[in-house]
C-alpha cells in the first residue's frame, strides 16, 4: 500500500481521470505475444549490452585508451561500460514519462531504436590509433546513448508483460522478459566465441570485434517489426474497452512521474532499489568482469571463462519461469530471500573457484550461483511493479531496478578492478558481492509481501 495516499503533490498531477481496467484479465488472450514481444525486445537490448562488456574486456581498452599498464587500459574500458549505467536514470526519467503518460508500446519501440542506432555506431567507430582523442570521446557519446535507452527497456517491457497477464500469473508473465540479460548474454557469445576461433585473437583485436556489433542492425529491425505488431497496456485502453472502468481521482495522470514517485514513494523507491542491488553484482561480476579478470590475472583461458559463464547463464534461465511460477503460488518474498540468503552464503566459494583454474569447478560454481540468482531476479519483475501505482509504475519500478543496477552492477567492475590491485586474492570479489547481497537481503526483510495487491490501482 502507498506510504502516503493523501494527495500532497496534486500541483504535480493532472485532475483528468485516466482509464483503467478494473479486471486484470484484460487483453490476457494477447498476453503470449506480448511476452514474447517483451522478450525479443530485452534479449536484443541486453545482447547490445553483453557485446559491449566482452568487447570491454577483450579489447576496447587498448583500441580506445592505450596505456603501457594493461590495468588503466582496463579501468578506462570499464569505465566506459560504467558510463553507460550513470546515462540510465536519464532513460528512466525520459521513457518512465513517455510510458506512464503516453502508453508503454511507444517508450519500448522508441529505446530500441536508440539502442540499435548506438550500438551500430560503436561498430563504426575509428580507433585510437586512427582518429586520436576523438575515439573515446565518440566511444563514450554512443555508450551513454546506450544507457539512455537501457533506462526505459526494462521496465516497460516487463509491465508491459504483466499488465497483459492472466490473473495468477503475473510473476510468470513478467518474468519471460527478465529471462532478456543472460540470454542477450549468450546470443553475444554465440556470435563472439566462432569469431574469434575464426580469426584468432589478433584479427578479433584488429577488426572482428566490429561484427557483433553490426550485427545488431538485423536483430534491431526484427525487434522493431515484432513490438510494432503487440497491442497496447490494458491500462491505456482510451476509451475503455468492455470490463473497465474509470480510475478514481486518486490516482490522477502525473504530469512528472518521478517527482510525484519521490514524494510519495521514497520508502519503497530505495528498499526496492536495495532489493535488487546485490542480485546485479553477481549477474555483471560474473557475466562481465571475470571474463576479463579470469584471463588477465588468474591465466584462464578466455574460453574456459565464456563457458563456464555461458552454462551458467543458461542454467539460470531453464529455472526462471519454475520460480516465477511458484512465486505466483507462494509469494515473492519467499523465494526471493532464499535466493538472497544463498548469494551470500555462496559468493566466497564462488569467485573462489577461480583460484583453483579448473574449468569444471568454475563452471559447477558459477551454474550454482547463477541458479541462487534467478530465485532473486525471477520475481523482482513483479516484485518492483507491484510496489507502485498504475500510472507511477514505469517510472517506479523502472528507477528502482536501474538505481540497482548502476549502484550494484555498472560500477562493480570498476569496483572489483581497484580492490584486486589492492588484494591479488579472488576471494575479494567473493566479499564484495556477499556484503551487496546481504543488503538485499534486508531489504526484502523489510519490504511487504505484493502478490496479492491490486494491480489496477
């Protein structure tokens, strides 16, 4: 329930009353191809996203920034993929306006078009040695345009899902979406693994790593034809379609979402943000950072690593719709705190088997941590949304899972990198991610249980 329902922010609302479904079945004959709509959309967002962060870790670092110490060349490629987390909360301000106001299909289609235009552009991008200052400058123009349009993906996508569900199943049909991250994850390294194996290391570092990149000029447009095709939230049916009815003036259309949210939500806003902290230090630790660190200072082979984290990834996404379907039965708090209590309990041993340089055991381990992943990420789709009002939801659940993901992910391999130059053990990254998870962990301690609120309000 909000924190404060009176309506202490009216100055920032409009008095209009919006239309809004009274059932939640509505549009649920269409709810399959929303998700799967949802779910191309996320999976070629993230896929964008996963390119960057291996290309990072291969070799942006001595192609935009050249340094004598292979470290500074690596902080300054991370750096980059940081850069991209800070631009987010642009996105969420932008596309949470554009979807609360205007309807979610219109904020989608638009930041993947942004995304596709961006990531092309890396593709294209002259390097140091050929263009000077102006490559990293470019470099970084383009990840921040990246991280503009990650700022609206997420949310949209997963409400547009859930506001399409049948009733019962809203964990479930949210979280077809959030199976997007690792899957984008391993369409990159289905694409990047054969092409290095192709051309070798020193022709992916002259010019095969652009391939991934452009290559997503044709994921793009097919991700753009399907969204164009879905229907529009129940919740922005206008006039109303049969079974719905007007919403009270209790919840007016917002003329500034995120100002409103903060006003009444401040409680909810950072206990979801800490909710999901630590689930996104283990997913960009292990899917981005080792596969640098691994290679560069433990001697792993890069393919060990891409494996071991590939089997992982795809490990995590067989169990994601189980759990979400549980947590439809069971709640989301349950198996969300099971999953928080394991992150912690696991995050030593796993980034420990990196010392040991078996890829079997780094493969066991990460498989381990990555399923104890997908119990928290499973429901945090519903989860966040269900936290917030229909017409705040965008934005809220939006800026709750970006702040996560910034705080807990985008500054995690910058993070990770200074305290290896400090401490030569991977064990650290083990306690950093523990203590992440443990602050998740208190905050869903702290948070209320959601799978039996009313989704229409």
């Amino acid at each position: 329930m909000p924190e404060s329902p009176s309506r202490t922010v009216a100055e920032a609302t409009d008095p209009r009353p919006a239309s809004l479904p009274v059932s939640p079945s509505a549009g649920t004959s269409k709810a399959p191809k929303v998700a799967a709509a949802s779910l191309i959309g996320t999976t070629i967002e993230y896929y964008d996203f996963a390119v960057y962060g291996t290309a990072s870790a291969l070799v942006l670092g001595p192609a935009f920034f050249p340094s004598g110490n292979p470290t500074v060349s690596s902080l300054a490629a991370f750096l980059t993929f940081a850069a991209a987390f800070l631009s987010r909360p642009l996105g969420v301000v932008l596309f949470g306006t554009i979807g609360d106001r205007l309807g979610r299909r219109r904020a989608l289609v638009a930041s993947l078009l942004l995304m596709g235009l961006a990531t092309v552009g890396v593709g294209l991008l002259p390097t140091y040695e050929t263009a000077g200052l102006l490559a990293p400058v470019l470099l970084v123009t383009l990840r921040l345009l990246q991280g503009v349009s990650m700022g609206g993906e997420w949310g949209g996508a997963v409400l547009l899902a859930a506001e399409h569900a049948p009733p019962g199943r809203r964990a479930l049909y949210a979280a077809v979406p959030n199976i997007g991250p690792s899957l984008g994850f391993l369409l990159s390294t289905a694409v990047i693994l054969p092409t290095l194996n192709i051309v070798g290391r020193d022709g992916f570092t002259d010019w095969a790593w652009r391939v991934p990149f452009l290559l997503s000029a044709v994921l793009v447009m097919v991700g753009l034809w399907v969204r164009s095709t879905v229907s529009e939230s129940p919740v922005f049916q206008d006039p109303p379609s049969a079974g719905t009815s007007q919403v009270s003036p209790a919840s007016p259309v917002s003329r500034f979402p995120l100002g409103t949210l903060v006003a009444r939500y401040p409680g909810r806003l950072l206990l979801g943000t800490g909710a999901a902290i630590g689930g996104s230090a283990v997913y960009y630790l292990t899917i981005v950072y080792s596969l640098s660190y691994g290679p560069k200072s433990l001697g792993i082979p890069q393919n060990t690593m891409l494996t071991a984290a590939s089997v992982g990834a795809a490990a995590g996404i067989a169990v994601t719709l189980p759990v979400a379907r549980l947590a439809d039965r069971v709640g989301r708090r349950p198996l969300m705190l099971t999953g928080a209590v394991g992150c912690v309990v696991w995050a030593v041993p796993m980034y420990g088997s990196l010392s040991t340089g078996n890829g079997y055991v780094i493969t066991g381990a990460y498989t381990v941590g990555l399923v104890l992943l997908a119990l928290m990420f499973s429901p945090v789709a519903a989860f966040l949304a269900e936290l917030f009002p229909a017409r705040l939801r965008y934005t809220g659940a939006s800026a709750a899972f970006i702040l996560a993901n910034t705080l807990g992910g985008g500054f995690a391999p910058l993070v990770a990198t200074w305290l290896n130059s400090q401490w030569s053990s991977p064990l650290v990254l083990g306690f950093y991610t523990g203590g992440l998870c443990l602050v998740s962990l208190l905050c869903l301690w702290a948070l209320p249980e959601t799978r039996e609120d009313d989704f229409t309000a």
